[in-house]
C-alpha cells in the first residue's frame, strides 16, 4: 500500500498531552495526521538545512519600503547586482502610494544569502525584510525527481 507511493509507515511514541493537542488541530483545521506530521518534518528539515552556512538555499527574500526614500532603489539595486548569489526574478508591486513591495526569487549558499538579506535589512528606508527559504526533498512525495514538486521530462539551467 506505501511502497507504490514510495512512503513508509512509522510509529512513534508521544506524550497523551501531545497527542490530545495533535488531534484537537487535525479536527479544527480538517486535516490528516500524516499530512500534519510530513508539513511539520518539513518546516523541520527547512530550519536544519539553512544552519549549515555552506549548503544551498532556494527562497523568496519578500521587503516592503517606502519609495520616497532618496537613493534606495538605487542602493537596492546595487545590492542585487553585487550580491554573490543568483537572483532569477524580481517582482515590484506598488502597494500604496508611499510603499512598495518586492518579492525577490534567490539562490545561493546559506552564507551568501544571509549576508544578501542582512544588507537589505540594513537600507534606510526598509520597512519590512524577510526571507522565506524553500526546503524540498531531492525525491518529494509530490512525485518530483529533483525536488521542484513536478516531474521531470527536461532539465532546469544550471547557472
């Protein structure tokens, strides 16, 4: 029944507290207890993986600024351009009409990336910096072979 989704059963040993929790959430928010504990197991394996400043990071570094600050998206923009990490896409967003947005889509190793999102935080005028990592397994259970969520027939541009 789980080796054809390539998953295994295991049994663990909780707290009766823990378990009366666990359940209460997985009625409250109608969800199974195996997808609870494989999204739990990920935001996990997400927080281990970026503590080792040497391995790779994927993520979204999302900031919100005021746009009248003078010199800002020209510091910003200098930041991207000389960050030691890849940046595939920005995405500007006028919120209001003092504040903007970005969502910066990145790549590069966790000590390049944290020094990356340092620096932003560090500009005048920043109202809001964070970093949102991606985490995937090199096989996911979405049935991706490289960990993206998809399967794959191509190959993604290694830059």
């Amino acid at each position: 029944m789980y080796s054809d989704k390539d998953m295994d059963r295991i049994t663990i040993t909780i707290p009766k507290s823990f378990l009366a929790e666990f359940e209460k959430y997985c009625e409250q928010h109608g969800a199974k207890r195996s997808e609870v504990v494989r999204d739990a197991l990920r935001e996990f394996f997400k927080k281990e993986a970026t503590r080792d400043l040497g391995t790779f990071e994927d993520g979204f570094l999302i900031i919100a600024f005021n746009h009248h600050q003078r010199g800002l998206l020209d510091e910003l923009t200098e930041l991207e351009h000389n960050a030691g990490i890849e940046i595939f896409s920005t995405m500007h967003v006028h919120v209001s009409e003092e504040n903007c947005a970005e969502v910066i889509a990145l790549h590069g190793q966790v000590r390049d990336v944290t020094t990356f999102v340092e620096k932003v935080k560090a500009l005048k005028g920043i109202l809001f910096c964070e970093l949102v990592p991606i985490y995937t397994f090199a096989k996911d259970d979405a049935g991706g072979d490289k960990g993206h969520g998809h399967p794959h027939d191509h190959d993604h541009e290694t830059r």
